[in-house]
C-alpha cells in the first residue's frame, strides 16, 4: 500500500502520531502520578477513570459539532484540545485538578478517535483497510516509543519532574496538529455524510460487540496497569519500559495482524482474540510473579489489535452514509459500561482484585458468543447469521 505526499492516508497516520505523543506520556505517568503526587486510593482512581470516559459516551454528539464544523478541521481542534489537556496536568497536582484536566484531555483524544474511525473508514478502500489499520496501529506505537523514551530518560535519568513531562507531550500534539491544518489540502467526501444521529437495527451486532468491547477494555486499561504499580510496586522507569515493550512489538505485528485478518477474515480473528483474553484475565487474577504479569500484559496489548476486524466488519455492513453518525454512536455505546465500571469496579477492587479480572473473563466469554454470530463474509443485508 503506497502512501504519497499530502494525501489523506499521510494525515490520518501523521494524525495517529500526534494522539500518541500526548496520551502515551500522560497513560505512563497516570498511575505514579495519581499515587506518589495526590495519593489515590483505588476508589479515587475509579473515579478519575469514569471521568474521563464521559466524553467517549457523549461522542454522539459529534454529529451535532460537524453539521457546522468539517470532520477534517475538527480532527485538528480535537488534537489540539488534547494537547492543552496533557499540558496542564502537571499544574494542578490536586485530586480536583486532575479530574478537570483529565476531562479536557479526554474530550480531544475521544473526539478525536471517532473522527480518525470515521475519516478512515471513509477515505480508505476496504480491501486495503485491515492493512491501513495495522499501520496506523503501529505509527500510534512508534510514537508512543519515542514519549516512553522520552519519559524514561527525563524522569529517571536526568529527573525532570512530571510538570515538564505533561508539558513537552502536550506541546507535540498541539504542534503537529497547527502543521497538519497548514500542510494538508482539505479533501472532499467521497459520500455526503448523515448529519443526525443513526441507530439501525441491522447494526445490532456491531453495536453488541462495541458495548462488551469497552466493558472490557476498561477493565484492562484502568486495572492492569493499577496491578503492577500498587501489587508489584512498578515505578515510573519500569512502566515506561513496559509500554516501550509493548509499543516495540506493535510496530512489528500490528501490520502483520492487519494482514492476517485480510486473509482469515473477520469471524476467525475475534474469536481468536476472545479466546485469549478470556486465559488473559483469569492471568491477571492468579498472578503472583511480577514476570508473568508483564507477560500477560504484553499479550493483552496485542490482542487489542485484533479489534481491527470489529472496524472492517462494520465497513463491510455499513451504508457509506451512516459511517460519520455511526462513528459516533458506537463509541458512546462502546463507553456506557466505562462510565460505571470504574467506581464500581474500584470500590471491588478493594475488596477482591482477582474478581475484578475473573469478571473480565466473563465478558470475554460473552464476547466470544457474539463472534460465533458473526458471518464468514459479511456484508449489507448480511450482518449477522441469526437476528
């Protein structure tokens, strides 16, 4: 897949590096940060993660903001105004300053993901698609490697503390974000978009799978990385060195996933992906070793690529007209189970960790049901064997 100059494939992974750079610096240093700086408590931490997911359940309302705003220009607000989130984080070290902060960011990074969704599913040829995502997967994670380094170095190796972290990742994202606005032609739509929202009933499936989807996912993202700085007392350098781990082989697999479920298809590669987890979680909740811990986290993040085939699939089923609506709608049902899980799931969490993962486990399992229902090859008017 040849990407040229100036053409909308650059600008959607240009666009991917400049999300990284901001969320991947203030991802590695949320849990020390929320620790060694404000204290959190594990109920405290839940709070700070369901804040910050009620932008990704208000994402729907995007389509209110594009009936006088381009999806292209709001891509870069959307980045800038992450940018200016992760920028002020480190000015306010209070528990209430982190939680507004930490909604600024969240309300650019989860705009921004939906457009970046939509944008791709509309500029991008669905046989290319599996491939493109895997680039985007691994352009994401080549950032991310530069602001773990960046942290690693800085933090650990000359201590610079956490202002001037939030400060030089924010700046990166605003940066490439006023380039890209200025370099990059606006390109025209190729179909006219819905501007209302759309909810269809044969979509059912793709919506099922995004709901249980972020379930999940919420609780890898809030609870893993929790797990091995407060179970294991993992540090700043060592959580950098993890994320570093993981970023390093996405550049190397993502792309090769993305292949893999070009040629299996997208059936085949979620239940792939829900079968491990399901060993995944149950890991997490016996885990004694810090060593099988990390390894477990590792296999995690990959896993996460093979959500790509949940992307092709809808581009598959979807009416070229409701992707715009649609990217906005799944992501807010991909984040109402994130809006709860995190208290909720906190306030567990101090009574039992392993049964946080062992529920985990479950969802995966519940997932794994929906991919049976899943058509060999999907496509309008064949979105799902039953129903």
């Amino acid at each position: 897949m040849n990407i040229n100059k100036k053409s909308p494939e650059l600008l959607l992974l240009l666009i991917a590096i400049g999300t990284a750079m901001s969320f991947a610096v203030w991802l590695n240093l949320l849990n020390n940060f929320a620790i060694e700086q404000i204290h959190f408590t594990g109920t405290q931490i839940g709070i700070l993660q369901s804040l910050r997911e009620i932008p990704g359940f208000l994402a729907f309302t995007i389509i209110f903001v594009l009936m006088f705003i381009r999806e292209q220009q709001m891509v870069y607000i959307s980045l800038i105004l992450l940018g200016i989130g992760t920028f002020l984080t480190g000015f306010y070290p209070s528990a209430v300053g982190f939680y507004l902060t930490t909604i600024i960011m969240s309300m650019g990074f989860h705009y921004l993901e939906t457009l970046q969704n939509s944008l791709s599913l509309q500029w991008v040829d669905k046989k290319q698609a599996p491939e493109f995502f895997g680039k985007m997967i691994a352009a994401k994670s080549a950032a991310s490697i530069v602001a773990f380094s960046l942290v690693w170095i800085l933090f650990e190796q000359l201590h610079v503390n956490y202002l001037w972290l939030y400060i030089i990742g924010g700046s990166i994202s605003i940066i490439i974000a006023l380039y890209s606005w200025s370099y990059f032609p606006n390109f025209p739509e190729k179909t006219i978009q819905h501007k209302k929202i759309i909810l269809r009933k044969r979509y059912w499936l793709y919506y099922a799978l995004q709901f249980m989807g972020g379930a999940r996912r919420q609780i890898f993202v809030v609870f893993a990385g929790f797990l091995m700085v407060q179970k294991f007392g993992f540090s700043v350098g060592e959580i950098s060195l993890l994320f570093l781990l993981n970023a390093t082989f996405n550049i190397f697999l993502a792309p090769r996933i993305g292949k893999l479920i070009a040629i299996i298809g997208e059936r085949r590669a979620l239940m792939i992906e829900y079968i491990g987890l399901i060993f995944i979680f149950a890991g997490y909740a016996l885990v004694e070793s810090p060593t099988i811990a990390v390894v477990l986290y590792v296999l995690d993040h990959l896993f996460f690529a093979m959500a790509i085939a949940q992307k092709t699939y809808f581009q598959k089923i979807a009416d070229p007209a409701d992707i715009a609506s649609t990217a906005g709608v799944s992501f807010t049902i991909n984040h109402i189970a994130a809006v709860v899980i995190p208290v909720i799931f906190g306030a567990l969490w101090m009574q039992s960790s392993s049964l946080v993962f062992y529920i985990g486990a479950s969802m995966a399992g519940v997932s794994l049901l929906l991919a049976f229902n899943v058509p060999k090859t999907p496509m309008r008017g064949k979105e799902a064997i039953m129903g």
